[in-house]
C-alpha cells in the first residue's frame, strides 16, 4: 500500500514544484544562518581582543613602574596571575575552561616570565615563530592543543623586552559550537517543514487544475455537459482558469448546438428541392416530349438554384455567427444602394399591386461590405413581396443620427404573428404559412451585427404593420478607411431578450 502511495506521490508535479522552492528557500535561510552566525562569533572575538589589549596595557604599566630587582618577577607575576584569574583560568580542565597565559621574553638583564599552564616550552616554541603587531591580536596554535590562542603583544620598552597575553577562550567556543547545531537543528526542521507544507500547498491547488484536466478528459462529442466547480473565493489564476473553461465549453457546446440544429434543418430544407430535382429529371427522361422535357429540366434547375441559394446563405449565417464573416469594407453611399436595388425590385412590386417608396434623400456614408448590405436589402423587400400582402404600401426610410444610419423597412401588412416575434431573428425561424427557408432575417441580423451595428423588428400598432430597422456606424472621414483588398472579421453576440413593448433588438458586442 505505501509502495503505491508513493508512487502516486511522485507521479505528480507538487513534489518537484515544492522541491524547487525549497531548495531555494533552504539556500537561503542557510546564509541567513551562516551570517548570523559569523557576527556572534565576530562579536565574541572583538570582545576577548578588547579584554586581551586592555590586560596587555595593565600589564605593560606594571612593568614599568615596577623597579627590574628580585622582586620585579614576584610584583609582575602576580599581576599576570590576577588577570588570568577574571576569565575564570583553570589548569586542570583543558576542555571546560578558559585557559591565560603571559610571558615576558626577558630582554635586557630581566629573567623571562611565565605565567600559565605547566609544559610552557610548547608556548614559548610558539610565540617565537609567531610575529605579532603591536596591540593587535591574532590567532596561534600550540603543539598538544586542541583550541588555537588569542595573543596580543606589546613592547614594555627599551631593556625591559616584550610581554604576551594569550587567551584561550573555551566557553565561547563551546557557546559558539552548541549555537551552530541550534541553528543546524532549526535549519533542518524549517527545511522540513516548508517541505512539508509546500508539497500539502501544492497538491491542493494541482488537485484544481486536476480538476479541470478531469472535465476536459470527460468530455464527448454526444455529451458536452461537464463543467468544473468555480468558486469565487479564492478569486485566484486557478478559479479564473475554471471560469475561463467553463465559459469556453459553453461556447464549444452552443458551436455544437448550432451545428447540428444547422445540419438538420439544411438536410430538411435541403430534401424538398432533391427529390423535386430528381423527379423533374426522371420525368424528362421518360418522356419524348422535346418541349415537356424542357421544361422539367428548367424546373430542375431552378430547384437547383433554391437549394443553392439556401447552402450559401446558411454558410454564410454560420460564419457569421462564429465570428468568421469575411467583410471588404469601403464608404459606400447608403441611399445609392437603396435606390439602386428598389428600382430593381420596381417591377415586382408593381406586379403583386404594393407600392414601395424610399425616403433617402441625402447621401449617407458607412464603412460597409456592399455586396452583404446589398443581398440585405434584397433580403428585406423579398420579405415584403411574400408576406406584406396584396396592395401593401412599404416604405424604405434612410436616416442618420449620432454617428448611426438607420435603414428602416415598415409596411401596413399584418405583422409578424406573435409566437414568432421572440426568435425571429433565429436561423430557419418562419411561421406556419411561410413559405421561404427560414434564413432571410438570419442573414439580416448577421451582417448587421457583423458591421459592427444591430437590428431589431417591431409590431405597429398605429398604423398596423412592421417595422424592421438594421443600423450602422457611419464612416467619419477622419479615420483611415480599411482597404477593399484588407478583409475584416464581423463579430457576433447572442440576441437580448424582447422588451416589454414586445420589440425585438439585437445588439453587438
């Protein structure tokens, strides 16, 4: 079982990443120790050589007042022997106590002096090899001991020779070494520690990000329901990454949605016009009937064109709607196009017994895609040919106010029926007597969102009638027009919901 636990562990990333942080911290927290440590011991060595110079002057001050007869070496040694007592000097116990010595190298008629530890040849060996600087204290190792000496030295004057005070201090040391494994000890436990708690850190923010590879993992294409657990609190990367995700599966799945309510409605829409092809086509065949056949194969083919026409506008609204519609905008003079595609429609209007007037008096000028802005128009008086009605009167209203230009299309027929006015604008939305596919007003709200614009449709109630108004931004001759030749993505959002006077707008994001 711990065989497996461990393995486990070190299969994922918390060990490595906590053990990176930790060495980093432990390298740090190791200087931190170390220099700590260096200035207790440079403290404790600043203080024996202040002790060491001072004794050194005291003694140097009774040597020279002290008359150089019989009783000089029993005055100074006794002296030398009271300073050695203040630091506690004890022969017998090398290794708990502090150790003083002072010898006096007797130059000059002066016989040498010693005071210190038995066996002192091994010290007088030392100091005679050793070149100390006046008042100033260095390090020497004695031959048989463990610890090295602090020693000072100084001139007592002429004929009186050089007197050295050497300090041997054991209880800082063992200070100084039990505060080394203090700080050995407490390194090792922060260390682990940290460890520790580095490792439990990490796994609980890496069990999130497991999370999120859980749901990517458990995602099908028949099932796009899963999401992660967001939580606001922590508002971290991690919690903002699940939002994120989340947000981007609810994409994937409308995409999805989208998708396949696409396919099957063009399937559907898309089998009439086959099966009338094919039966045109059989039809010609078995018939010996030159004009007859003719006229099933022209059938045929207008058939075809529908169907056509049907696979590019749904094309067309899907890249729309995934923000792929490619535009080549250029100012373009919003009442030319109006007039130019009335006057085309002129004719059939005059036919179903409507009349069409525009209103568009000045130029107004957008940054527009005249073929889309063009097929909109043919879009929204082919409407009002199918459903305004006999007799129908429809206006085409061209206005401009702050920065926008509005195009609005109203007629005096019956409207739109009341179950269909929440989704019109939706691909293959259409009521029961329709006879078009359901995609004219989708491509119409398509491009006007891909513009950078909106549109929305309305019941009148005085006169009766609908209105539906498509709108742009107009083009300011300040700004630097985008090249025919420089295509430019539309961007598309999601419909808002009606308003209470039941008109239906949608906006861009």
């Amino acid at each position: 079982m711990f065989s497996r636990i461990s393995s486990s562990f070190y299969r994922t990333a918390a060990w490595r990443l906590a053990l990176r942080s930790t060495i980093a911290f432990a390298a740090i927290s190791a200087l931190v120790f170390f220099v700590m440590y260096s200035l207790v011991a440079r403290t404790i060595r600043e203080r024996t050589d202040s002790w060491l110079i001072g004794e050194s002057e005291t003694l140097k001050e009774v040597a020279l007042t002290t008359p150089g007869d019989a009783v000089y070496g029993r005055i100074v040694g006794e002296v030398a022997e009271m300073a050695t007592q203040e630091v506690a000097f004890n022969s017998h116990d090398n290794d708990a106590s502090n150790t003083v010595f002072f010898y006096q190298d007797g130059e000059g008629g002066i016989p040498p002096l010693w005071v210190g530890p038995s066996g002192k040849a091994p010290f007088i060996a030392s100091l005679r090899q050793l070149k100390v600087p006046e008042r100033s204290a260095v390090f020497m190792t004695v031959p048989g001991w463990r610890l090295p000496f602090r020693v000072v030295a100084d001139a007592v004057g002429p004929g009186r020779g050089r007197i050295y005070l050497g300090l041997q201090d054991t209880a800082a040391r063992i200070m100084l070494t039990r505060l080394l494994w203090g700080f050995f000890l407490a390194w090792i436990f922060m260390v682990a520690f940290g460890y520790v708690i580095a490792v439990l850190s990490m796994r609980r923010t890496l069990k999130r990000v497991d999370a999120i590879t859980g749901a990517a993992a458990s995602i099908g294409t028949a099932d796009l329901s899963s999401r992660v657990t967001s939580t606001e609190k922590p508002n971290d990367e991690i919690a903002r990454l699940a939002r994120t995700f989340n947000r981007m599966l609810d994409r994937i799945s409308a995409s999805v949605n989208q998708l396949q309510t696409l396919t099957d409605s063009v399937a559907h829409d898309m089998k009439s016009p086959l099966t009338s092809v094919r039966g045109r086509l059989e039809a010609a065949l078995s018939t010996d009937d030159v004009n007859l056949s003719r006229e099933l194969v022209a059938g045929a083919v207008e058939s075809l064109d529908h169907l056509s026409e049907i696979v590019t506008t749904s094309l067309d609204v899907a890249e729309a709607e995934a923000g792929a519609l490619r535009l080549r905008r250029e100012p373009s003079d919003l009442a030319d196009l109006i007039h130019r595609v009335a006057e085309l429609y002129a004719p059939a209007f005059h036919e179903r017994r409507q009349s069409l007037t525009t209103i568009a008096a000045k130029p107004v000028y957008a940054l527009v895609d005249q073929r889309f802005i063009v097929r909109v128009l043919s879009n929204l008086l082919e409407n009002e040919l199918r459903y305004a009605g006999d007799g129908a009167r429809i206006m085409v209203i061209l206005g401009e106010m702050e920065e926008k230009a509005q195009i609005r299309v109203r007629d005096d027929g019956p409207g739109f029926p009341a179950e269909l006015l929440a989704h019109v604008f939706q691909r293959f939305a259409k009521g029961d007597k329709s006879e078009g596919h359901g995609l004219g007003l989708a491509f119409v709200r398509a491009v006007a969102l891909a513009h950078g614009g909106r549109a929305w449709v309305r019941n009148l109630d005085t006169p009766r009638g609908a209105e539906i108004v498509i709108e742009f931004p107009t083009f300011n001759a300040k700004e630097t027009p985008i090249s025919p030749q420089n295509d430019t993505l539309g961007r598309l959002s999601e419909p808002l919901a009606p308003e209470p006077r039941n008109d239906v707008i949608v906006t861009s994001s």
